[in-house]
C-alpha cells in the first residue's frame, strides 16, 4: 500500500514542482533579459550566438535524458537515426517550427532590449489571442462565450499596459516601436506554430525529448546561418563571447531548459495550474521590475495587468464543451 501511495503521489509532485519551476523560469527570465541587455551596446552580448548555444545545450540534455531512459547510448544512435534519419517526412514537418523558434528566440532579445520586463509579459499575453483566433479560423475549434469575454479582457488590459507605459523612458537605445514589433511578430508566429503543431505534429509517436532534438538538429544550422550572415564582422572584432558574464550563462541555461519545463508541465500540470502560473509571473515581474530597475507601476498600468491576468484565468477555466447531443455516443461492449 505504501508502494501505491508514493506511486499515486508522484504525480501530484512533478506536477507542483513544473509549476514551481515554470513560474520561477517566466519571472525570471524577462528580468535577467533585460539586465543583460540594458548596457551599451558595445558591451552587450551577441543574440545569435546566444540563441545558437540555447539549441547546443537542449541537444545536449535531451541528449542525456534518452541515453539516461535507455541506459544504452547505441540505442540512443539508432532511436536517432530511424526518428530523422529514416523518415525524412516527419522530420521535414518540424523544420518549420524550427525556424519559427529560432526567429523567436532571437526577437525575445530584441524585444527586452527595448521594452522593460513587465511590459513586455503583458503583451506577449497577446499570443493567447492570436492562437485562438487562428485555431477558430483554421482549425475551426470553437471558443466558449467566457473564452471570448476573456479575449477581450485580454485585449482591453494589453492596450492599458501599453498606453500607461508609453511614458516610460527606458536606455538611450531602446525604441517602444521596435520592441512592440518584436512582441507582435512572437505572437503571430506563436499563434502560427501552435496551429501547426496542432494539425501536423499530432498523430507523431516519437517523444517529446525526441521531437526537441528534432528541432534543435535543424536549428543549429539556421542558427549558425543567422550568426554568420548578421554578426560576423563584430564577432571578428569583439571575439565570439562578447559581454558573457555570469548573468548571461545563468539567462541563457535558463532560457534553453525553459521548453523542457513546459514539456514537463503539459505532461503533468492542467490548464487552470498553467493559467495560475502564468499570472503569477506577472506579478513577479512586476515585483522584480520595482526592485531591480526601479519602475513603480502606474494606477493604469496595474489595472491592465489584472485585466490580463483575470483573463488568462477565464480563458483556461472555461473551455467550450460541446452540447450532450453533439457529444458521441458510448460503445458498448
């Protein structure tokens, strides 16, 4: 019976403990962003050379995860091979998400280089909207009347945050319009990539640690693509490791695992946890932001960010169910 017990509570733990780690991982990887990328741009890191050791490392601890499962690093080279190299179909299907990350690794930089932590939490809350109206439109997934009421709190509260912040005077190199681009286009690529998992990746048997060594197999050469034909000159110049100090190792070791961690949430956690721990980031960089920088949220401003956050809660809480007639029927026997 005690066997049974720590079986049925081993879940409940991961479960927690995803959580835990994830809202730990969303409060602070804004902030430690930003700290490394409010310094004069001769100081500062390169992001493609940070993005291209963030698909080194996940290739690496997927890498140890299989091996650690199988205990047999030449089966692990032959899961390899018939997972990519065997069927160069599946494997053609992530290469658009691949890409898709990699750009949006890069413009998470280029956002938090602009805008301050909170700010930007907030608006890339806007993904939410953006996935939901595509998965409407494509994937024809119908939405519940709280859903929508939630999209347009989220809207609502988005557009509160952004007008209150707009006084805000951040670094000398900042520029709002350039960091709300960047946010746009990570939310309109999220959506686009979330739609897309959804309809071609589903049916896929291969694991998770698999199907991120997939990705990352086909990342690394447009990541090193994106380094050579962007930064090369300044990487001559000012050597390949430019401004890495402990902040940045410790940025970007946190911001490569941090898919790991979701994939340990979905596993284990529901939306309505995911939601709570969503929220709960928000309120850390908030928090974390007046510590750090300094920025004491105006009233505006904190009425959008509850607005946001009662809406992510809304959202997952009441997903649409179908009608008992639509539902389908039991098969007996």
């Amino acid at each position: 019976s005690t066997m049974i017990s720590q079986q049925s509570e081993s879940p409940v733990n991961l479960k927690y403990l995803g959580i835990f780690l994830l809202t730990s991982q969303q409060i602070c990887m804004p902030l430690m962003a930003r700290y490394t990328r409010a310094r004069e741009e001769s100081e500062s890191f390169f992001t493609t050379v940070n993005v291209l050791v963030m698909e080194i490392m996940k290739l690496c601890a997927c890498t140890f995860l299989i091996v650690r499962e199988h205990r047999d690093p030449l089966r692990f080279v032959q899961d390899v091979k018939a997972a990519i190299w065997d069927d160069p179909v599946e494997t053609a299907k992530v290469c658009f998400p691949a890409i898709i990350y990699t750009l949006q690794n890069n413009l998470y930089y280029i956002a938090l280089t602009h805008l301050d932590a909170t700010t930007f939490c907030i608006l890339y809350q806007l993904k939410i909207f953006s996935t939901a109206l595509l998965m409407r439109i494509i994937l024809n997934r119908r939405l519940s009347s709280y859903q929508w009421l939630a999209l347009a709190l989220l809207v609502v509260g988005a557009a509160d945050v952004q007008w209150s912040s707009s006084n805000y005077e951040g670094p000398a190199h900042s520029n709002d319009l350039y960091g709300l681009a960047a946010v746009a286009t990570m939310c309109f690529t999220s959506a686009i990539a979330g739609v897309y998992l959804e309809r071609v990746l589903k049916g896929s048997n291969v694991s998770v640690w698999m199907q991120n060594i997939r990705i990352s197999l086909i990342g690394l050469p447009v990541s090193l693509f994106s380094m050579a034909y962007y930064e090369w000159s300044d990487i001559q110049r000012d050597r390949m490791f430019r401004g890495w100090d402990f902040w940045v190792i410790l940025l970007t070791a946190t911001n490569s695992l941090g898919g790991l961690l979701i994939a340990m949430v979905i596993k284990y956690a529901d939306n309505i946890l995911k939601a709570y721990a969503q929220s709960g980031a928000i309120v850390g960089a908030v928090v974390g932001s007046w510590l750090i920088f300094g920025l004491v949220p105006s009233f505006l401003f904190m009425i959008g960010a509850v607005l946001v956050m009662i809406s992510i809660v809304i959202y997952s809480s009441y997903p649409h169910r179908a009608p008992e007639d639509e539902q389908p029927l039991p098969v007996k026997g």
